[in-house]
C-alpha cells in the first residue's frame, strides 16, 4: 500500500478552560492507504501541531512531518518504524514534530491492522489481550469533602482504582493536602487502589515533595505521580530513594523513547506512564513497555482524551499479563465520548482490554465529529497550506 | 514597565533547499514595553512556533505561550525568569512552546537592557565580555579535495578554528570519513583548531561513531559534536568514556536546562552547545554556563543564523575568560546576514565579543526585514489568529 492521503481533524468543546482536563480539543488524523482508512489522535493543542505537519521547510533536518509520510509504501511494522525514523531525523528541529506524528502513526497502525484483520496488538507480537483495571483519573477536589465524594462516587461507578490528580495539591499547606489523601483513602474504602498525581506542581523541588510523603503513605497511595518536571531526573532519581513504599510514577511527557528510558534508568520511577499522543504513537510505546518488562517498572498508559486515544495506549501492553493498572478517562467532556461510535465497555469486574478487532478496534462518529469541528485555515505567501477538510 | 505587544516577523530566503543550513530562513519577535523595543530570534521552522504563540488553549497548562507573555512586568532579570516559569508551566502540554519562547525571551533581554541602558551581559552579573575565537561552520565538502578548499579559504579568510559539520560523513565508510578529516587538517595547517559535527548521524550506534575515533585522533579534532540523536544519553556516556582524547560535544537540541544537564551529567560531554533560540532563551543558556563551570565543562554557543541571534547566543558566556570558543556563522545565506544593520564584526585577530552596547546591542534593518518577509495568515472559527504584521 501507498500512504495516498492524511488528513487533520480539530475539535473543539464550545468552551474551553483552564481546567487541567485534556479532553476539551482534540486532534484527530485520518489516514488512507490501500483503500483501508485509519485514525489516530493527537495530545495537545490542535493548532500547534497541524503547522507541524504542513509548515514549510526551514532547511534539510526541519521538513514538515508531511515530508516523511505521504507517498510512503505501508506494508508492515517495519514501515511504520522506517517511517518513523525519518521522520525524527528529517524533522529533528521541529519540536512539535513528535506531538505531530503520533496521531499520525496510530492511524498508520490502525490502516495495517486492518488491512491484514488482525488487532494493532498481534502486530506488535503480543498473542493475547488481557484484561487492565482502569483507574478513574479524577481531578481533586476543591475542598477534602469534594474528593471524598468524587472518590466514593468513583467506587459506587464500580472502579478499584481511582487516580487523584492536580487541583489544589502542592498549592497550600502539608496539612490541607493530608486532609485531601485522607478524605481519597476514606472515600474509597480500605481495598480501593489509590494514585496521586500532582502534575509538576514542585518544579525540581524534592524536599516540597518528601514532605507530602509520610501523609501519602498513611494513606496508601500506589504510586506519587510527576512531582517534578518531567525532565528533572535528579530530583525524581533522589526523592525515589526517600520513597520506598509510595513508588514514583512519570513519564506522560515523554516525547521520545530515551525521555522515558532516562526516567526509568536515572529517575528511578517504578510506574512508566506513556502518552501514545506525545510519545511518537504505538510503535515508540511498545519499544517503552520491552524496556520496562526489562528493568521491573511496570508500564501504565496515559489517557485523557478519546476510547481512540484509549484503544491506542492499550495496544503497547496488551499483552503483558503482570502490568494490569490502566488510565481510563472517567469523566471526559461530552467531545471525548461523542467522536467514538463504539467504546472500550468495563465488564462486570470492571475491566477492560485492548479490542479484539482489527486495527484499534474503534470507529469514528462522523456526524459527532462534525458537531465539534473547528474550521482552520492556514495560508502562507498567498498559498492555503492547511484548511479544514469536509467531513465524509 | 508592561509588555505591551509582541509581533512574529517569519522571514525565508526565496528557495530554501535541504540542504541543513538554518540560514535560509527566521522568525524575529519584536516586543514593546515601556517606549522600549526589544528584539529576539526563534530556532526554527517558523509557522510552528508562530502557532504555538497564538494558538487556542488547549487546557489549563496547554496554553498558547502569548498567555504567559502579554500584559506582564518587565523592570528586572528576575521578571523575566518568573515570566519562563509561567510558559514552562501554563505551556507545558504545548511542546514547542520552549522554541516559541526563545525568541520572545531574547528580545526581553533587549527591552530591559535598553531601559536600563545597560548590555545584556552585565544583567546577566558579568563585569566583562571577553573575546572569543570564533569557528568558522561549514559543511563538509561532497569531496575531500573540497573539505580541503574549504578548510584552506577559512585559513586565509582569518579563522583559527573551523567546524566541519554534516555532509557525507557518517553515510559511507569509515576510509571515506577518515580522508575528510585528513583533507580538514591538511587545509588548516597543524595549528588550526578542527572541530567535527555529525548531526547525530549515528542515532544510538556507539560503535558506528567509536570506528570514526582513530582518524578523528589523528587528525586533531578537538571535539566530536552531535554523534548521537541529542537525547540518547547512554550513547553519550558510553562513547565519552571510549574517547578520552576527542572530547564529545553535543548540546544544541536542548530545549530546557534540564535536558543540558543530563548531557553533561550521565552524557559525559566535555563541550556544551546551546542555542539560546531553542532553549528558551537568555536566561536558561546563562544556567547551563554556571552548571558547565562548576563540572569543569566548557560551554559554547550554537549559531548558524544572524547575528541578532549571535549576539544573544554570546551572552550567557560573554564573562567567562576561559571558555573562549564560539561559533560564527561563516557562510550564512543574504537573509542572515542582510537583516541586521550592524555586526558583530571580527577585530584583526580574528577575534569577536558580545557587543559593549545597550540590551543585545544589534539593530535590525527594517528595509532588508520587509525584502525577505514572508506572508502568513492563520484563521481560526473565522477569526484572524495571527496576520503578518506590518513592516514598520
């Protein structure tokens, strides 16, 4: 198969805030090859990385992402790697080239599996899907009793896991964060799994960080999500050594496959969460999830947006029985849940598992999609470089 | 003062080609405060970081990096440091919001020096801006005898140092990449400083790189830049250790402070190569110079472009008497060189500084500005995001 066309879709709600909530834009790719078509989705701002894709060349290694994908032959996996390849080096000064190409290389996966019928998993040698425990990834209350109630919400929708995030954690005092910890655990009962997750909230500073800890581990937290920037790997490597109980988890920025190596090897994380939307798609992902299986760290998804985005992250750890946690996007906004005809349904434990359908498994609404979409021009020196194309 | 407005000017060369010169086109930011204009010069692929400044948020910290800028206090170095905390926070799903910033952050450098009647590098707590040697970059030949013609001309043309970058190395054999640097030296003469750069041709292939070491020796290459793709750090470490006498450099596709740490932490770089276009500017290029001098590494600028961005890229070293070689743009093409008024011209030694003059003490030819200006519109649901702006 040739790769004939790519196309962006931007979506938007009606009203966008500053919430921490991902799931208010999205940015969908559409691929064709073959007489098959495939999606993908991109993290974040929609804008930002459809100039990656069209922009024009600034010299030899800053190609538009556009440069290494179209045309391209699209037989196998290691197409999808080729392709890759060119595209980090071809487009090695282009920043927003990884964000770019990720949504891009979903729908690749998406295209081949479903033109050899086969899931996106089998293609990445994994022979069985087994089932994940989501966990609702909620953002914390404002108030303790807020979280209490968000938690014990999470556990009456049938959730073991629940991940609290961001809000006012970090912002106030040791103490009002223990009440939010508390009020989490009290909600969600003795055996509930808890996650916390604080967003970069401390920047590089580990001991704002160690002092949360007593208080995380009193409540039973899994796992302290990205305290710090995701590219401080001293300040996590030394608050990883302060916390042998509450394990340290990162790695949703990752834009490359070293970032997420660097954070296991130097930042001593026991959680590897990638984003298939940042991280350059499935195929970089799986490469994370073999280095994790090697290294002892278990391998979580990062996903906050759409059951595309969903299906996708599922795909790199499919197959690993022992890596049973996953993100699942409790309570996205109605862009999220509407643009998916069908969705990754929990049974009635609760779980889920990467479809056993071909490609992602996921088909796309299209008259939800042209609900939410943004009309985008871009025109440089007189010549449309990008317009939102119909939806059909 | 307040940051009253910042234009995006993308300026290209009329055919850009692929070959990997970053001349061939630019995107200079104009700021105002306070009745003072500022101006600062964005690494690379111009549309991009235009979008990543005006784009629609996203989220909460997927913000268009204008939100973080606009409106803000501009009186002292500590106002611009809390400005980049807020990008690097409000932005930090938006990934090339660190490339966007660069740009805006140099031309705050340049207002707040002007307001202050004072050069950059006396803000940034220098007493002194001592001279460098410059190196003149250029590509490798597409023959030998042509590295030779090259090395011979930047010889006669004043230069002590010349890097050779890019081109055919690392595509053939080792024979082939050893009779370049022969015909590099050969062109210099025995006391000429011979720098190499690769451009991570060898992405993590440490023995691709370790075969070249012998005929980098004996050519008396000071150091080997880029060999590996800028985030394989294990690649670095392990290659570093293996060439004791042809130090590694690498350090140009740093887009934080962290990124340039690991390289010298757990990279084992000897030299460290920033691009104040990429990493976000003045400022953190002047962190990653302390950090280089308390771990005894010596830091360098990286500029292919003008010499807006040459004068920037001096700064963060501009006080640093024993880290004294800088690269020059040698060859850059008319746009680079026609749209400053003025440059950092070599004295009869050969030798440049970062200019004695207020703010970054370059001033731009507003004439040349509007010959090489490109036009962009980007529309978004109707409304004009951004319009090139007049040439005034």
């Amino acid at each position: 198969m040739k790769i004939e066309s790519v196309d962006f879709f931007y979506l938007s709600m009606p009203e966008v805030t500053t919430e921490a909530d991902g799931s208010q834009d999205a940015l969908l790719v559409r691929v064709s090859a073959g007489g098959f078509v495939g999606w993908g989705e991109c993290e974040a701002s929609p804008l930002t990385s459809i100039a990656g894709f069209y922009c024009p060349m600034s010299h030899g290694v800053c190609r538009p992402v556009a440069d290494s994908v179209l045309g391209q032959t699209l037989d196998s996996p290691a197409d999808i790697a080729r392709i890759a390849a060119e595209v980090a080096y071809n487009s090695m000064d282009l920043l927003q080239a990884a964000h770019t190409f990720s949504g891009v290389e979903m729908a690749l996966w998406d295209v081949l599996g479903k033109a050899m019928d086969a899931p996106v998993w089998t293609l990445l040698g994994y022979r069985a899907s087994y089932k994940k425990t989501p966990y609702a990834s909620q953002l914390f209350g404002d108030s303790p009793d807020e979280t209490l109630r968000g938690a014990q919400k999470a556990r009456s929708d049938n959730f073991k896991a629940v991940k609290f995030g961001w809000g006012p954690i970090g912002r106030g005092s040791v103490e009002a964060d223990r009440d939010h910890f508390q009020a989490a655990r009290e909600g969600l009962g003795p055996d509930g799994i808890l996650l916390v997750d604080v967003g970069q909230i401390w920047g590089e500073d580990v001991s704002a960080a160690e002092a949360r800890l007593p208080a995380l581990e009193a409540a039973g937290a899994v796992w302290l999500e990205e305290p710090f920037h995701a590219s401080a790997l001293d300040a996590y490597g030394r608050l990883a050594k302060l916390s042998p109980k509450v394990r340290i988890a990162g790695g949703e920025g990752a834009h490359n496959v070293s970032m997420a190596r660097h954070l296991i090897n130097y930042g001593g994380i026991g959680f590897v969460q990638i984003d298939c939307g940042r991280i350059g798609g499935i195929g970089p992902a799986k490469e994370v999830a073999d280095y994790a299986v090697e290294r002892g760290v278990t391998y979580v998804n990062h996903t906050f947006t759409s059951h595309l985005a969903l299906s996708a992250s599922l795909q790199p750890f499919a197959g690993l029985a022992d890596h049973t946690i996953c993100e699942f996007p409790f309570a996205p906004k109605a862009l999220a849940r509407d643009i998916t005809a069908n969705r990754l349904m929990r049974d009635e434990n609760g779980e889920i598992a990467a479809p056993d359908a071909p490609g992602l498994g996921i088909t796309i609404d299209m008259k939800a999609l042209q609900t939410y979409l943004v009309d985008v021009e871009i025109k440089v020196s007189g010549r449309v470089l990008y317009a939102t194309p119909p939806v059909q």
